[in-house]
C-alpha cells in the first residue's frame, strides 16, 4: 500500500475529489495548509499599508491505495489540479505498512 499526499491549490479541491472519485478511489482526507515554494508569497495592499504574505492557502488531500493503483490516483490528481501556473503543488508518495479499519479490525488492503 502506498499513501499518496498532493498539495494543492484550494479552488481545485472539488475537481480533484471528482477525478478520484471517477477513477474509483472512495475516501480521502483533506486538510487546510499555508505554505510556499517558488511562488514566495506576494505583497497586498491593506488600508494604505502594504504587507507580505508569506505563505499562501493550500489544500493538502491525503489517500491510502494499493500498489496497483498508484499511477492511476496520481493521474487523476495530475490532470485535475494542474493549471500550468506556478504553485500547482507537489505529490508525494509514502509507502504504507499496514491499515486497520477501527469499527470492523480489517486490516491491509481490507481496511482501505
């Protein structure tokens, strides 16, 4: 198993859901994120002063899959979220040692 974390820009969060979704990929977790990499962050304007915004709103959507399925999840992601802008985000994969459903005690590929 494999767990698979994409960072994201936040108005993409819905396409990407829909792409898994249609991929077959059931569940996923979504966190709110602030952070930067080449974009740096960018200067606003706030009653007169202006200011740096240092880290910039991310989504960051965690899923847990089988081997199999890696490339197909990491597709789906890809094509969704990319704008071809800077600051798309970033996919990272990890791999997983096991998974444990808590209501029924599945574990492995069962649990997921």
């Amino acid at each position: 198993m494999k767990k698979i974390e994409a960072i994201i820009k936040p108005f993409k969060l819905d396409e990407v859901k829909e792409a898994l979704n249609e991929a077959g990929f059931q569940g996923l977790t979504v966190t709110e994120a602030k952070g930067f990499g080449r974009q740096k962050g960018h200067t606003e304007l706030y009653r007169g002063a202006e200011y740096v915004v240092d880290f910039l709103p991310k989504v960051k959507i965690e899923i847990v899959v089988e081997d199999s399925m890696v490339d197909r999840a990491v597709e789906a992601i890809q094509q969704s979220a990319q704008t071809g802008r800077i600051g798309d985000g970033k996919i990272f994969i990890y791999p997983i040692e096991d998974a444990i459903r808590i209501r029924t005690r599945e574990r492995g590929s069962d649990a997921i």
